[in-house]
C-alpha cells in the first residue's frame, strides 16, 4: 500500500512539473525575441533592420539604445556611428503585456582592402579552366568587335550580359585582363552563381563560356542597373544614361523625404499619381518604363510600380513590386495581369495599388489622389485580385489604411508652404467663380501650427468662412472641411 501511495505522490509530481514547464514553454512561445541578439556591424555600413519572432500584428515597439555615440536608432533602425559596444533595448507592447528585447552590438571599422593580383588570379583561374578545356582549335570567323582587350571593357561586358543571359560567351585577346569567377561576384553581387565551364583557344583569341543561373526580372537592362548601383552603391558600371537615370531617381527621392517614413510614403505615392497618367494606347513602347513614369509620362501599372518602389529605395525603404492578376470583379478594363507594390512601415508590410488610386487623369498640381489601395491588407487586396501569396510578406495590418478612407475627397499637402500653394489656386478659382460657396476639403499631414495659420490667412482674401472643422487624424496630421463663401 506504501508502494502505491509513494507511486502516486511520484506521478503527481511529475504531471505538476510538466504542467508548469508546459506554461512556461507556451509562454515562451507567445513571448517576442530578436531574430539575433549578438550583431557586428561595420561603421560603413547600412542601418541594421530589426527582424522579430512572434510579434503580433497590433504589437507597439519602442526603441533605446545604451551607448548613441556608437549606435544611433532611427526611424526603428540602427545605425552604426563609431568603434564600441551598445546594447540595444526593444520594449514592445503587445496583448496588454510589456516585454524587453535586449540586442548586443558591436561595431568595428572595416579592414583595409589589399590591392589584389590579378596576375596572380588568372593564373590560379586558368589553370583550373584549362582542366574543362574542350578542345583546341587553329582558326574561327568571329565578329572582331567582339573581342575585349582591356579589364574594363571586359567587366562592362560581363556586368550587362549578366543582366540578360544566363550563357554568354567571352572572346578576349589576352588572358590576363580576365579576372576570377569569385572576384566577378563580388564585384556584383546581384550575379549569384557564375560559372566559367569552358576555354577553347583559336589563332587570334581564347573564347571563355560563361553560365550563369538568372531569375526573370520584371525590370528592363537600365532599370536592372540602377537597382544594382542602389544595392551597392557603386554607379562605376553604370552607362551615361543609366548614370542619368540613377542620378534623377535620387534627386526625386531626396525633395519626397520627410520626417517619417510613413510620410515619406505618402509623399511617393502622390508624387506618382501627380506626374503620371494611365496608358490606353497600346502602340507605346515606353508605357512600363521608370523612366516615362518619372517625368509625366504615360504608362502602366508595371511603370506606377516600378516608380514607387524606386523611390522607396532610393530613401532607404524596403518594397517589393508583386505580379499579379485582376479578377472579374475588378473595374479595370485591364487584359488580367497587374502589378502593385508591398512596403514595409514599422516592421509592418501593407499593400499598395498607385495605379488604381490615380484619378487616370494627367493634370499636375492640382489632381486628387485616393487612398482605396494605399496601406491596405492582403484581404483588401484579394477583393479583386489573385496572387502567389507565398512569395510575399504578409500584409495583415489595419492600423494605417483605413484612416483614408474618410480622406479620399481630400486634398493632401504636408507643411505650410505645400498649403499656401494650394490655397492661392483654390481661392483664386473660387473668386473667379460664380458659385456663392465651396466647401474645402484639405488634409494636412503634420498637423503644424504654421499650416493651421496659413489656411486661416488665406481665408481672409475677400474670401470667408463658416462651419470651420477639423480633426486630428489617428495616423497623424489634421484634415479640415471648410465652408467658403463670398458676400
């Protein structure tokens, strides 16, 4: 009887550790943690991007770091300023519980780059080509302007033909001005795998096959290019027209910054709409292009999408550009296929159709954009439209959208110069009217005192108001409805 008693007791005990272990691992679970806790970055490099596990679509994060002489948090990134260790402290709020993330940095100064030798690399490369060699050959009729003699007109080469091919062919009139696969790669970084498979000499040069393994890309050569010189930051490969493209996507990007990077994308997205209109005409060969899409062109939804994510990136902001196709319940009269763009907002990713907000109208400065697809879910999304969602990030949050969808009527300016602008326009139309009253609908995306003032000025011009209203939008700025009048 003891026996049993004392058996019991033992199994009692264990079911009581298993059940608080238990707890404790399905609290664990729900509990959020940093993909990394220990970092080392470089003081050349890129803001490090926090990436979290389990964090809830309604989760809050603030961010505090303990030493910002050599980790400075920004717009919910870290950057690298100086040699030193930091710890950096997430405090995230989620499902009324409050939990702290603790991330280690240490940030070192890059090592000096050795001057390489490329003597030295061609003669290891060849010696493993010549192993592969098929055969050999006294004479080929080639195009002679085909044949590279100089390291840079060979990288020019394979830089573009990495772009379009997934097998070329090198024919070069000295070996010695070829480099090594690896040293290929890192030169640029969006090539992947590059194999060279072959080496066949002939009287008058050695003809080098070159595989590589490439993915479809939605972008044109130039477009490619720009992307790459954006990535890394080196345009020493770019042409004169691609430099000039690259050039005038950052010069848009900088007067579209703002203060936020919700701001900023907003101001993107208006941007677009205010300098491009759809497309109708099929005979257009530039109606998918960035750069028609730019500079007051007209294209399609590929060009909007293209435009957008460019600008993003140029302003350090992820996107992505999705593929997709328009369903019978879709008011396009577009042949099925479509493209919008994916943008990550606090560690949050939302959906974004410019095309579909554009008015499809072409007058700048004074278009109304909407706001039905701006930071919108996957389940507003699918309404009207099918993708391969297990590509992409998911966009599950609300907590940006729909504060447009009582703005769609409105116009949006950020600041008091971008109001007074408008308003001289508006006030001018409406004294050269013969209406009695108009009603003003503006929202003004910083809620700024000196916005506030202006909008009261120019209401006092021989124009007057009545049934003043405003309100503080929950995703920031102030939107105003105004009645005007005349006496």
């Amino acid at each position: 009887m003891r026996k049993i008693i004392k058996y019991s007791f033992g199994f009692c005990l264990l079911f009581a550790i298993l059940a608080v272990f238990g707890s404790q691992l399905v609290q664990a679970a729900d509990k959020p943690k940093a993909r990394e806790d220990k970092v080392i970055i470089y003081t050349d490099a890129d803001p490090y991007v926090f990436h979290f596990i389990n964090l809830e679509d309604n989760a809050k994060i603030k961010f505090k770091s303990s030493n910002k002489s050599v980790i400075k948090i920004k717009n919910s990134k870290a950057y690298p300023v100086k040699q030193g260790k930091a710890k950096v402290t997430a405090t995230i709020k989620q499902n009324g519980k409050e939990y702290s993330v603790k991330i280690s940095f240490t940030v070192k100064k890059p090592e000096k780059q050795k001057a390489k030798d490329y003597d030295k690399l061609t003669s290891e490369m060849l010696k493993r080509l010549k192993k592969d060699a098929i055969k050999k050959t006294n004479g080929i009729a080639i195009d002679k302007s085909d044949l590279m003699s100089t390291k840079e007109d060979l990288d020019r080469f394979v830089y573009d033909s990495s772009l379009q091919y997934s097998k070329f062919y090198l024919y070069v009139t000295d070996l010695s001005i070829v480099r090594s696969e690896e040293e290929y790669m890192d030169m640029f970084p969006f090539i992947g795998k590059l194999e060279f498979s072959e080496l066949t000499y002939y009287n008058n040069c050695t003809m080098i096959v070159v595989n590589k393994e490439i993915k479809v890309s939605w972008m044109h050569k130039d477009e490619r290019a720009v992307d790459t010189a954006l990535t890394g930051g080196d345009t020493s490969y770019l042409t004169k027209d691609e430099l000039k493209l690259y050039k005038k996507v950052l010069k848009i990007a900088k007067k579209l910054k703002k203060s936020s990077v919700y701001e900023t994308v907003k101001a993107i997205h208006d941007f677009i709409i205010d300098n491009a209109a759809y497309e109708y005409d099929d005979s257009n060969e530039n109606r998918y292009d960035l750069s028609e899409a730019l500079g007051d062109g007209n294209v399609r939804c590929s060009g909007y999408a293209k435009a957008f994510y460019f600008l993003c990136k140029a302003n350090g902001i992820n996107c992505l550009l999705v593929d997709g196709y328009l369903t019978e319940d879709s008011d396009s009269n577009s042949d099925g296929y479509h493209a919008w763009n994916l943008v990550e907002i606090n560690h949050k990713w939302y959906n974004v159709d410019v095309t579909f907000d554009d008015s499809y109208e072409n007058k700048p400065g004074l278009e109304v954009p909407t706001y039905n697809y701006f930071l919108v879910t996957d389940e507003d999304m699918s309404r009207d439209r099918v993708w391969d969602e297990e590509k992409y990030p998911k966009a599950v949050s609300k907590d940006l959208g729909p504060v447009y969808s009582e703005l769609e009527e409105y116009h949006h300016v950020t600041g008091s110069e971008e109001a007074k602008e408008y308003l001289k326009v508006v006030v001018k139309r409406f004294k050269d009217s013969n209406d009695k009253e108009y009603i003003l609908k503006i929202y003004e995306t910083t809620a700024s005192d000196e916005a506030f003032k202006t909008i009261n000025y120019y209401l006092n011009d021989n124009v007057y108001w009545k049934d003043w209203d405003s309100k503080k939008m929950s995703a920031g700025g102030r939107r105003y409805r105004i009645t005007l009048y005349k006496k």
